[in-house]
C-alpha cells in the first residue's frame, strides 16, 4: 500500500500508529492526534471499500470499537438499510473513479442501543498525483441542530399564528419607525393591506396632528427612553375615516441588547366607543323612567283629591261652606304640583352660576340655622352651630346654598323622630370651605348609600318626600364648584354629610 503524503496508518485515528524517525514522525503523530479529537466521524476508504482509519468520534457515535471496525468492509460497518437509501457504497465508488468528491447529503443512522442520529455526510477523494489512493468520509452529526430547528420552526409558527389571530393591531417597525409586520386585524381594521404598508413609516399612517406624536414615541424608545404614554392616537384608514386606536408599545433588542425596533399593540376603539354610547343611552332611559315613576307618584295624590273636589263642585248643592272646602282642596293639590314640578326643573336646570355673588358662608348658614331653630325646639331637637372662624369668603347664589343647608338640617331632622342632637359647623379645609350636617339619628343603611343622591330615592313613607332634595344639593354644589359627600354613617348611631366650596380672595 502507498503512504499517503500525510501517513495514516491502518489503524484508529486515536492511534499515534508505528511512526517515523525524525520530523515525519512528529508530523504523523500530530496529524492523528487533530483527528482524533476533531468533532466530526471520520472514515478513511481504500479502493476495495475497506475501512483505514476510523477516528473517535465514529467509533463512540456508531458504539463500535477500533478493532471491530478498522479492516472491515464499508458494508459490514454500516447497517444495509442506511447503505440502501443513501446508496453510499455506489457513491464512494464513483469518487474513486471519477476523482471529484460527493456533494453533501443527509442520512440517518441507528446504532444498537442509542436513539436515532441524523448525519450531514460527503466523501472527499485523497488522491497522489492524479490517483485517488482513499476516500475519506466526513459526517457531521446534526441531531441537535435539526431538533433546535424544528423547535424554532415551531415556535415562529406558534407566535405567527397568536399575531394573526389576535383581534388587536400588533405592527412592528425597524429603528425608524419604518413598518415590518402587519398582521391581519390590522388589514381589517385599517383597510390596507400588508404588502402596502410594508416600509412605511408608521407615523404616517396616523392622523395629522397626532403623527408627530407617535414618531416622538418611536424615537424616545429607541433612544432607550421610557415611553410614559401609552394611550389613544388615532389612525387613518384606507377609506379616510379615523379609527380610535389605543396603543401600547415595547422595544424589540437584538443580540447587543440595543433596541432595533418597536412592536405597537393598538385596540380598536370603535365597538367599545359604540358599547358606550348604548349603555349611556340605556342609562338615560332608566333614569327617565325613575324620574317618570317619581313624578307619577308624586302627582298622583295632590290631582286625585283635586279631581274628588271638583267632581263635587259638579253637584248641585246649596253649601257654600262645603263648596269653599272643596276649592281649598283644589288649590291645595294645584300648588303641592307646583312645588312638585318646580323641584324638578331647579333639579334639571339649575340658575345660571352667572347670578354669583361674594358671600361670606359663615353668615348664610347662620341665617339658614336662624329660620330652623323654632321647627327644632318644636321636635326636640338640640341644633347646635359652631364656626372655627367669622368669615369664609365664597363665590355663589345665597339662596340655593341655602337650599343646600336647609335640606341637609332637615334631611337631619327626619333622622330624628324622638329627638336628638344635630351640629352644624364650618371651617377651612386648606383652598376649601367645609359645612358639615351631623345628626345622632338612624344612620344610612350600606346598602342605600351609592343611592341617596339619586333623582326620586327616599326611605321615607309614601307621600312624605319626593326624593328630589339631596338630588337638588348635588345639583347646586356642583355648579358651584364644590363637593358634596356622605362624611361617615353608621347605622343606629348617625351620619355626617360635608359640603366643600372653593375658598375665594375676600368676600
């Protein structure tokens, strides 16, 4: 057998083989020793289709050992269904006979004991001069590549198939804002489809005065900024119309950890804005009818006895007196409607806050206190009307905040069937002017107390309230600016009602 220009003994690449004086020995020792530790199989064939050489790598992946291999025939080293489907023999044989080498190929190969290996293979011709002496076979074990392949496959299938189905607009751009993915609630919610979008600047997509925006937003978080605005801009569609979008935004980080991109999330807004303006709709209408029960059973009572007294007024009976009563009652029920709709219209259509004047609080609640105190002794009641400090200067109507204190005293009172003791007090509270109503009576029950500013809601009797007067209130401090609240309430043991007005200059 002719050496090789670099001598490979008849035995295992591990094997340093019989060496050679001088520098041949050292080249030969170092040339087994590269190939036996390189992480390929390695095979070396002679012209008869015996094995060489093997190196380590084959013999630990084909669980073969260097003596069971090395002399053997290509056939007896490799299983017959590996060599039928590759035809790797009818191969190797034409590399010797033509001299060019085999272009790589796949094969996957079993060994006894040991899962199922996947090999990238080719066969290079070594040749002395222009004879091929071996053909050596080369085989990369791709076991792990292809399965972390199929995994990546497999995951950027997962992922494309989550983006095309969601129902949100999930867009990414490059570092310019420069768009690179549109899926399809995107094309149907814009109406532009991806191959159109695809390189436009995202910004541009927006409308007018809103695309300065959303570019500031890109650039922020590619400059690594934090984006605190994650709300609604909206977008321009294929038709013209703008769609409310409400985004969000997250930076995409190559390998250096720098940002390379953004991906936008936008949710379409029109189904919830339509959602919306339904259920505001459907919430007038329940207050409309709340209102239209109100005033129904509010009237009923002042028109049913006006109706009995003019049915007798139709007779003809000679009693003056009787005929006075029945006029009476009359006029009775006419001017209890009055008042009826007269509440409810200060209720829906408060004075204008232009009637405004300088008051000083602490002298309108005085006032107010002054005209409830006999009705107090009469239901001894104990009012009691504490000021931190003589003057409060405020912006307001005289009258309707003295609505608001004299519904809150009486509201108080009604709390107080037996008696009982009701404070009211004034103070500053920082830019604010506070009132506050306590009573020692019933309190208000939990379940009532998201209710109590309602249009028409008592826990009065029948025919006792109208249920408009802490309605009113809300109404009136409202217009001026202020709030009003339940304080504290405890069942069985009283509540407290504040009422803040903002604080003016002077009065």
């Amino acid at each position: 057998m002719k050496k090789l220009a670099l001598p490979v003994e008849p035995s295992s690449f591990d094997s340093p083989g019989a060496g050679t004086s001088g520098g041949e020995g050292w080249y030969e020792k170092l040339y087994h020793m590269l190939l036996g530790n390189i992480p390929f199989s390695l095979l070396l064939i002679d012209p008869s289709l015996r094995v060489v050489s093997a190196n380590r790598n084959f013999l630990e992946k084909a669980k073969r050992s260097a003596a069971n291999t090395i002399g053997k025939r290509f056939r007896e080293v490799f299983p017959d269904a590996i060599l039928e489907f590759t035809r790797l023999e009818a191969k190797i044989r034409g590399v010797f006979e033509s001299g060019t080498g085999l272009p790589g190929a796949t094969m996957s190969y079993r060994a006894p004991g040991v899962p199922i290996r996947s090999y990238f293979y080719t066969v290079i011709p070594i040749k002395t001069g222009r004879t091929v002496e071996h053909a050596m076979v080369v085989m990369d074990d791709i076991t792990e590549k292809l399965q972390l392949s199929a995994k990546v496959r497999m995951a950027e299938r997962h992922l494309a198939s989550v983006v095309e189905s969601a129902n949100d607009l999930v867009i990414s751009t490059d570092a310019v804002g420069c768009i690179t993915s549109w899926n399809s609630a995107a094309e149907r919610i814009s109406g532009y489809p991806s191959s159109v979008v695809r390189g436009q600047l995202l910004s541009g997509l927006c409308e007018m005065n809103r695309s300065k925006d959303m570019a500031a937003i890109i650039d922020q978080m590619v400059a690594g900024g934090v984006v605190e605005f994650f709300g609604e801009i909206n977008l321009l569609s294929a038709a013209g119309a703008l769609i409310p979008v409400d985004w969000s935004f997250s930076p995409i980080r190559d390998d250096s950890g720098q940002v390379s991109g953004i991906v936008a999330v936008g949710r379409d807004l029109v189904e919830r804005r339509a959602l919306e303006r339904h259920l505001y709709q459907s919430e007038k209408l329940a207050a409309l009818g709340v209102m239209a029960g109100g005033i129904a059973h509010e009237l009923r009572n002042p028109l049913s006895v006006s109706y009995s007294a003019a049915q007798f007024l139709l007779d003809p009976i000679d009693d003056p007196a009787f005929q006075k009563e029945c006029v009476g009652k009359i006029l009775q029920g006419i001017e209890r409607s009055s008042v009826i709709i007269e509440n409810l219209l200060r209720y829906a259509r408060p004075p204008s806050s232009n009637q405004a004047e300088s008051l000083n609080l602490v002298t309108v609640v005085h006032e107010t206190i002054s005209v409830l105190t006999p009705q107090a002794k009469i239901q001894k009641i104990n009012l009691i009307e504490h000021h931190t400090e003589p003057v409060l200067p405020i912006s307001g109507n005289a009258n309707l905040l003295q609505q608001v204190i004299m519904n809150l005293v009486l509201n108080a009172y009604q709390a107080l069937p037996g008696g009982g003791d009701v404070s009211v007090f004034t103070r500053r509270e920082g830019a604010d002017a506070a009132i506050y109503v306590r009573d020692t009576g019933c309190g208000i029950a939990s379940a009532h107390m998201s209710q109590i500013f309602d249009p028409f809601f008592t826990t009065r009797p029948v025919g006792q309230g109208t249920g408009l007067g802490l309605s009113i209130c809300h109404t009136i401090v409202k217009q001026h600016g202020g709030v009003i609240a339940v304080e504290s309430s405890v069942q069985g043991q009283g509540s407290t009602l504040a009422v803040r007005l903002p604080l003016t200059v002077s009065v």
